[in-house]
C-alpha cells in the first residue's frame, strides 16, 4: 500500500445507495468559468464506505465540532448563501446544531 493521501478539498459530494457510501472529494479549478459556464471541478479521491461506517463517523464529526467551538469558545459561521445553494432552511440548521 502507498503513503496515505494528504489533500485539501473544497467540495464534496455524496452518492448512497442500499449497500453503502462513496464521498467524492473535489477541488474547484483554479480558472474562472467562462460566462454562463458551470465552473469546473478536478476530483482528488474517493471515500468508500458502509451506512452504519458513514452514520456513526457523521455522529462522532458532530460531536467533535461542538467540543470544538464550547472549548474554544467561537462560533463557526456558514454564509447564508451556502445554506441557500444547498436548500436548507435556516432553522434546520439552527435546530441541528443545538447543543
């Protein structure tokens, strides 16, 4: 097996399905779009994993973020236009992350 992988991403997506989970991770293109163009994205890796593995890591990411901000004691702000892009309503948002 080779040297573990060491990247930084700045998007995701997530593909489930009954027998389990792919996370593809993404960099945007250091090049703008072209008007009107759908900006490009370059895939670094591939994440392969079973619900149960995806659930409780998705579990343990959330708990470890709240440790994080009560600890340090700052709040980690999300633009409102991301939430948008995504379709999530603000209060479930807020209703998520409450402690």
């Amino acid at each position: 097996m080779g040297e573990p992988a060491d990247v930084y991403c700045d998007q995701f997506q997530i593909n489930l399905n009954a027998y389990g989970c792919n996370l593809n991770f993404l960099i945007s293109s250091h090049l703008p779009p072209a008007p009107g163009a759908v900006p490009q994205s370059e895939r670094l890796a591939t994440v392969r994993m079973s619900l149960e593995h995806l659930k409780i890591m998705t579990f343990l990411l959330h708990r470890q973020l709240l440790q994080y901000e009560q600890q340090s004691g700052v709040s980690i702000p999300l633009p409102v236009q991301i939430l948008t892009a995504l379709q999530i309503r603000q209060e479930d948002w807020q209703a998520f992350w409450q402690v």
